[in-house]
C-alpha cells in the first residue's frame, strides 16, 4: 500500500496536513503508538523532576537557596520543554517554534537572573506540562498498550484521537509564550540596530565637521589674521587682497559643505515640500537620467518620511557608482497602510546585500521599523530594488 504523503502547509500554518487514520497500519500509526507508549515513562520522570524541584524549592523559601533553586528548577524545565517539542516534532509531526532563550547575562547581576527565572512563562508552562502529563500518559499508556492486543483493528483510530490531545497540549504549553514574547524580541533586536545606526550617523556627521567645514574655517581665521597682520603694518599690497580674496573663496567652500552636511542631517525641501520635491531633487544629482513618480495622497510621518527620502539617495548613489546604467526610475506610492518604494536601473546588474554597496546597512534600517527590504538583481539585466515602509499618518507622531 502506498504511504501517503504530507500535504502542503498552508502558509503561515505549523500544522502539517496528517493522512486519514486506516485500518491499515502505516508508518505514521506506528509513530504515533510509539510516541503514546514512550510518554507514561518520559512523563514519569518529568513529574518527580517538577514536583521535587518545587517542594524543595518553597520548602527552603525560608532560607536563602529556596528561591534561586526554584529559578535554576524552571530552566531545567526548559531543557525537559525542548525535549518533548522535539520528540512530538519527530513522532507526531508538530513543529512548534523554541521560545526565545533566557539572557545569559542581564543587568543587575545575580538578582537579576533570579528576576528572570522566576518570571520565565516558558518554564512554569514546562513545569505545568510535566505535571498534567503524567496522568495522561498513564492513561494513554494503559489503552494503547490493551488496544495492540484487543483493539488492534480500531487501534490507529484511537492513537490518533489520543495524539491529537497531546497535540493540543503540546502546542498549548510547550509553544513560545505568544506573539508578544516575540515582538518584543525583535523590538529589543530592532532598537540595537536604531541605536548603532544612530552612533554610526552621529560619527560620520561629526567626521564631516572635522574634516570639512572646520579645517575650511581654520584655514580662513588663519589667512585672515596674516592679512590683519599685514594691514597693521601697512602693508596693503597685492598680497594682501590675495590673501582676503582666497579667504573670502573658503567662506563660500565652508558655507557649501555647511549646506551639504545639513541635507544629510534633514534636507530642507523635504521638510518644506514633501518627498516628491525631495526625491526630485536627489535624482537631478545622479549621474544617471532618472525619472521620479510619486503617487501619495498625503505626506507621511516625519520619521517615515525621512526613511524614504535617505533610502532612495543611497540606492541612487549606489546606481552612480556601481551600476553602470543609462536610466534608472523610482517610483514611490501607498498601498493600504504601507509605503512602498521601487529603484529600478538598467545597469549591469549583480547587486545583493553581502557586497559592500551599502544595501545591508539599509535593509537594517527598514527593519528596524518594520520595513522590508528586496533586491532584485540577476547578472546583466539591471537591478530592481524594492523597500516597503509602514504607513503612519503625519497627524499620529
């Protein structure tokens, strides 16, 4: 007899589309008869190791290691946790997401770690699975062991009634806490990134300071105090409407650079005109002809904004210097409650995001704010870069 196979997962579904229990004893019966004869032993062992850890730990709550054996308990738990999720992943076809890991270090040294553990869903939930389990698997144990030798023609009928109980509890108990414990690790993973991209633009903006405008500035005082110099001595020569005309051209140079480092901050067009204007502008310094469109019905958050304008600049300037392209689009525009972004260029190709062109920097950024980041870019026939940023309306900040 044929075995049939797994359906497709619907996405976003963890749950695989199991075949129809049959008379007929295949290999996903037996998983499943093997997984209920194996869990009254597992589960025995888990409960003692729960209900120990807990009586001795509120036991010695009177003394100083009742609590830290109860926190140190409930990781092991994890550990047990783990166990089962990869046993029914094996045997019964559940996948269940690992739950985030406990911070091996945290502010706030040994109490803080006492502070986690004792708080840790995941660990309680594990130390109630093990405690509810062995019940139930006495009880699992004791029909399917009788069903092998009096309801052995029924038998895959009930294994699978039974299983998909402990399906249910294993998803239950043993999955992450919910889609918050989640989010809140990405968010945590998100800030670093907004918090290193903040150091690295505060470094650069300082750098730019230094280097440019500033030794411009110096250079200026330094001039002007000669010419001071020489027009005390009476010395109003040639050489001295030299020295305030060079100094009168780094004035202009400085106050260029000025303007330069300010529209890296926040351009002012942006802020005055929207990102359309703002795009437009950043597109008439390409080195490459490029047409801008941008379809929105009204101006986004700042932030969002902002976002916009400083991921099609890199993506432009990157099409000046890598991509070897005659044109090149951007087109921006709304989609129900998402921003969304597209460069399009008809260069050479080969962008990706491990090659140095700034692109894993930026796919940083977007996600940091919930933003997604594609690049399209097979060899020899351009590059499509698509960005796609929440929408918050300018009211909401």
């Amino acid at each position: 007899m044929t075995d049939p196979l797994h359906a497709a997962d619907a996405p976003g579904d963890d749950r695989p589309v199991l075949p129809s229990p049959r008379f007929a004893y295949d290999r996903h019966t037996w998983k499943e008869i093997a997984y209920l004869l194996s869990s009254f032993p597992l589960a025995l062992v888990g409960f003692v190791y729960a209900v120990t850890m807990l009586a001795l730990g509120v036991g010695l709550t009177v003394t100083v290691i009742g609590l830290p054996l109860i926190a140190a308990g409930l990781r092991g738990a994890r550990m047990l946790g783990r166990a089962e999720r990869a046993r029914a992943r094996k045997l019964l076809g559940v996948r269940v997401e690992e739950p985030s890991p406990l911070p091996v270090r945290r502010a706030g040294g040994f109490f803080g770690w006492l502070w986690t553990g004792l708080k840790d869903p995941v660990g309680w939930r594990a130390v109630l699975y093990e405690v509810i389990r062995l019940p139930w698997g006495i009880i699992t144990f004791a029909v399917t062991l009788t069903g092998l030798f009096v309801l052995w023609p029924v038998l895959p009928f009930v294994a699978r009634g039974l299983t998909n109980a402990d399906r249910a509890m294993v998803r239950g108990l043993l999955s992450p806490s919910d889609e918050l414990e989640q989010r809140i690790a990405e968010l945590e993973s998100d800030r670093g990134v907004v918090v290193d991209t903040a150091a690295a633009d505060l470094r650069r903006i300082e750098r730019d300071l230094h280097d440019g405008a500033q030794a411009r500035l110096v250079n200026l005082a330094m001039g002007l105090g000669l010419a001071k110099e020489k027009l005390l001595e009476g010395q109003a020569d040639e050489h001295v409407a030299a020295m305030v005309d060079e100094a009168h051209g780094e004035v202009k140079l400085a106050l260029q650079e000025l303007r330069d480092l300010a529209r890296g901050i926040h351009p002012a067009v942006l802020t005055d005109r929207g990102l359309d204007a703002a795009l437009s502008s950043v597109a008439s310094r390409c080195t490459v002809p490029v047409k801008v469109t941008a379809d929105l019905p009204a101006r986004p958050a700042e932030a969002i904004e902002g976002i916009a304008y400083f991921t099609v600049s890199e993506l432009l300037q990157n099409v000046s210097k890598h991509s070897g392209a005659r044109s090149a689009s951007v087109d921006v525009w709304r989609s129900d409650d998402r921003l969304l972004i597209q460069v399009r260029d008809d260069g050479r190709g080969g962008a990706s995001l491990d090659k140095g062109t700034g692109m894993a920097g930026l796919a940083e950024r977007l996600g940091a704010v919930d933003g997604l980041f594609v690049v399209d870019s097979p060899e020899g026939t351009g590059t499509t870069v698509t960005a796609e940023l929440p929408w918050r309306d300018r009211h909401q900040q």
